[in-house]
C-alpha cells in the first residue's frame, strides 16, 4: 500500500527595502522523492527577469506567459528522485537542480549602489568616538598595518558575539557602528562592516566583497543579486595567508585561521562588482600533527607521552576549551582517548598558548593502557600499533560505487610520529611494512622502523582537493583501505637469547 503526501506552500514578499532589492532561488529535488517541485515567480510585464538554471541531470521545465500586464514564470520538475544519503555528501545546494532569479543584470552597479550605501554609515561611524578609543588603545605604539590589523581582529573577535540573522531575512544594510558597539552582537553583514570601520580609522588598506558560502551552491554572476551572498568579506592584499581573507568569528579564532565558510567562497569585490574568489587554505595549514614517544613495560602496559600541534580550523575548534573547567577538560579528553584506546588512562595533560590566539597551540599528554602488549607462547609480546583506530577508519567507504561527489570543507595535512621503546630483555621478532598510496588530490604514506631497543613509526595524509567525483572514487577507496589497515598491524618482539 503507497502513501501519497503532498505539501502546497507560498510565500509572498513586497519589496519595500532597497537594501533587500528581489532575488529568488530554488532547489528543485531534495532527500524525498518529489512529484512536482515547482517555482513560480510573477513580474510587470516592462520588467525584465533574469534567470538561470542548472539542471545536474535533472530537466528543468521552463514556462513563460503572460496575462493582463503581468508576466509569469514558471521553472518545473517532475517525478524527481531522492538523492541518496552517502558519507561526505555534499550541500544540497551543490547537488540539486537550482533556479536563481534576478531583476538586476550588472554585478558593478549592484557593488556601486551597495557602497553608496555603506558609505554613510561608515562616515558616521568613524565619527564615534568610542569606536575611535578602541582603534587608538589597541594599536597603541604598533606603527605596522598589517600588526595594526591583526590587533584590531583579536579584539573584534573577542568582545564581538557573532549571531546567526541571515541578511536575506532581514536586510543587507548593517547595523550602526554606536548600536553595534553598545550591543556587542553582529551578524555576519555587521560584522565586516565594523572590521571595515575599525580597519579604515586604523589607516590599514583593505577592500570588501560580498560573498556567497560554498555550501549554498556556486555564486551566478549571470543573475546578479545581493539577496545571493550572505557574507560581507574583508581582504587585505598586504596580508599573507588565512589572514587576506578573514572575518573575527569568534574568540577562538586567530588572524591565521579562515573559517569553512569561507573558504572556496564567491562574489563580488564593493565596489567596482569584479569577481571575487576566496582560496582554500592550502593543505599545510590546516590538520594537525603529533609526535610521541612511549616504552613498552613487562606487564604489556603501553606508555606514551603525545605532543599534539592542531593548525587551522583544527585549532580554532580545540581553542574553545578555554571556556570549559579544568575538570570538564579532563572528562572531554579521557572520553576521547577511550575511544582510541579502550581501558586508557590519562595521567596528565597541559596545554600551550589555550587563551592566545596570536600563537600556536598545543596539547601535551600523558597516557597508559594496561595490557596493550599480549603474551604469546613464554618469549613473545605481540603489540596492536599504536594509533587511534577510528581516525584510521575506512568506514566512509564501505560501498562499491557512489552516486554523487563525496565533499570536505577544508584542504588538510595530517601526520603522525613517534616511537615506542621495548621491555629490557626484549628485541624485535617481525615488523609491518608501511604503506603508500594516491588518489586524485590525495597522498598517503607511512613506514615503520627499528633501532637498538626502540620500534618508529611515522605517516602523512594530505588531501588538497575538496571534492571527489563518482569516477574517482574507487582509487580513493582503495587509498582509504590501504591506509586503514595499518590500524589492524601487529609488531611482534621476543625475548632475547
């Protein structure tokens, strides 16, 4: 017996804020199977509307027609299938046939009128004098831009409290600099307008662009329109790195991180309209590293000692424990490396620079697992190799085949290394082989090794691509198993004659 479900819904806007001008947008196949999605848009007939359609496999319909002065529109699909829920997948809007609609046709008179806009409200914005005690305490003595810039960042981020209001539900038109200050709130729109204004009483060169998140599908420069950004940008051409491009999101977030939501990002530059493209951070950047030593005692207890270096957003996500208790911390990082090592226990840990974004962070900790090592027979010690398993897991690949795109948000690099000395008395019996392997943008290598009275092991896992199609998956299947399997490794020792 089939169940048929069918949801009718409108939604009407009158254009009354010139700083909310008209764009529409619709994704037309979803998680569901649809019968008809269907987007309907109706204008004066001396008006002209842009519009452009992506299909991704999927025909669009296209009616026009029209009735006593009013011209109507109508974008259809029929029958669609549900998209499949797979690991990695991505947004629905880089997935789904899309329809944007526009009645402004120049990206440059858009970015003009935008900065008209802007430009008396940072006029008088720069006339605060709050907002002039602020830039002149922090930069106090620093005669450097780009130092000027990084200061006035931090504080932004610190004291400013970043709040989830979409422009396109509000409007494009910030807040005054005076309510944003007295407030300390902003949405992503404020919040590059405040940078802007802090950034210009400063003396310190930069530009904005508005942008449009990767995730809500790609920027259409052919159906220009604010309502298709989201994000008002700020770059400094004479910064170098995450820092040409950055928004103050967040007290855990240094001038050297830019955000997911940023990254692969497009739009316009304000005020001249010329594209703007937001870079990924390059894979070096991003991910962490960890370097350890440990020995092996008689009993098969395992002994380590990790020194962990996020970078990136990896950093920006552990800095916020600085908000947490001591004791919520230790209770957090025991849970977690439980889930690496069954039975563990946390002896100590400490970290670096938690509360300064200015400077790297790092996490030094100590650890045991009682009967790490297994007897075998009355002279050997078999040792599972030491790395957390489900970081090493192919789970995300279990399927043969995929349907879409597996996607990430950032590039990274991550790597591990340490070494673990064996139990007096012992010497080693039979070591693993590393393992190489490569798919499109992707490169992992690892190697295992033996000296004197201690085993090594180090690897390296690099993606710097943020999307694979259906075709390439296979090869990264094939990566990502290869790669698991040195999570199911075993170094045997014995005793020595």
């Amino acid at each position: 017996m089939k169940q048929r479900r069918t949801w009718k819904y409108s939604v009407k806007r009158n254009k009354l804020d010139p700083m909310l001008p008209f764009f529409a947008e619709k994704d037309l196949r979803g998680m569901e199977p649809h019968q008809v999605s269907r987007l309907l848009i109706r204008v004066p007939a001396g008006k002209k509307l842009l519009y452009k359609t992506e299909e991704r496999g999927i025909k669009i319909n296209v009616e026009e027609k029209e009735e006593n002065g009013i011209r109507t529109y109508v974008f259809e699909t029929r029958d669609v299938p549900a998209i499949i829920g797979e690991p990695n997948l991505p947004s629905l809007s880089r997935l789904a046939p899309r329809v944007a609609c526009s009645l402004t046709d120049d990206c440059s008179a858009i970015a003009t009128a935008y900065e008209a806009q802007l430009r008396g409200l940072r006029d008088d914005a720069l006339k605060q004098p709050l907002l002039q005690a602020i830039v002149d305490r922090e930069t106090k003595g620093v005669s450097d831009p780009i130092q000027k810039a990084r200061k006035l960042f931090v504080w932004l981020g610190k004291e400013i409290t970043t709040v989830g209001v979409s422009p396109q539900a509000f409007t494009f038109k910030p807040h005054a600099a005076a309510i944003l200050l007295e407030k300390k709130q902003a949405n992503l729109i404020d919040l590059g307008f405040l940078y802007d204004c802090f950034l210009t009483k400063a003396g310190v060169e930069h530009r904005m662009g508005l942008v449009r998140i990767l995730d809500s599908g790609e920027f259409i420069s052919e159906v220009p329109g604010l309502g298709q950004t989201g994000v008002l940008a700020v770059e400094i051409p004479g910064a170098s790195g995450a820092f040409s491009i950055a928004l103050p999101v967040g007290d855990n977030v240094g001038p050297d991180i830019r955000l997911p939501f940023l990254q692969g990002a497009q739009g316009v530059v304000i005020p001249d309209g010329k594209p703007l493209a937001v870079p990924f951070c390059p894979p070096e950047d991003e991910g962490e590293s960890s370097l350890g030593e440990g020995n092996i005692l008689p009993d098969g207890t395992l002994a380590m000692k990790h020194t962990l270096h996020p970078r990136g957003n990896s950093q920006a996500s552990m800095r916020q424990l600085k908000n947490m208790r001591s004791e919520e911390i230790k209770i957090l990082l025991e849970n977690n490396l439980h889930e690496q090592f069954p039975g563990a226990r946390l002896k100590t840990f400490a970290f670096q620079n938690l509360g300064d974004v200015n400077l790297p962070l790092v996490l030094d900790y100590e650890f045991e697992v009682p009967d790490f090592a297994l007897k075998s027979g009355d002279d050997l010690l078999v040792i599972p190799v030491p790395v957390d398993r489900s970081a090493y897991s192919a789970r995300t690949v279990g399927a043969p085949t995929r349907l879409s795109d597996m996607a990430w948000d950032l590039f990274a690099r991550n790597r591990v290394k340490f070494s673990v000395k064996l139990p007096p008395g012992f010497t080693l019996h039979a070591l693993p082989e590393g393992v190489s392997a490569g798919s499109s943008g992707m490169w992992y290598a690892s190697s295992l090794g033996f000296s004197v009275d201690t085993f090594t092991f180090q690897d390296l896992f690099e993606r710097s691509v943020n999307k694979l199609s259906p075709a390439e998956y296979p090869v990264y299947k094939r990566l990502m198993e290869n790669r698991s399997e040195i999570s199911n490794q075993w170094i045997v020792i014995r005793k020595s004659p």
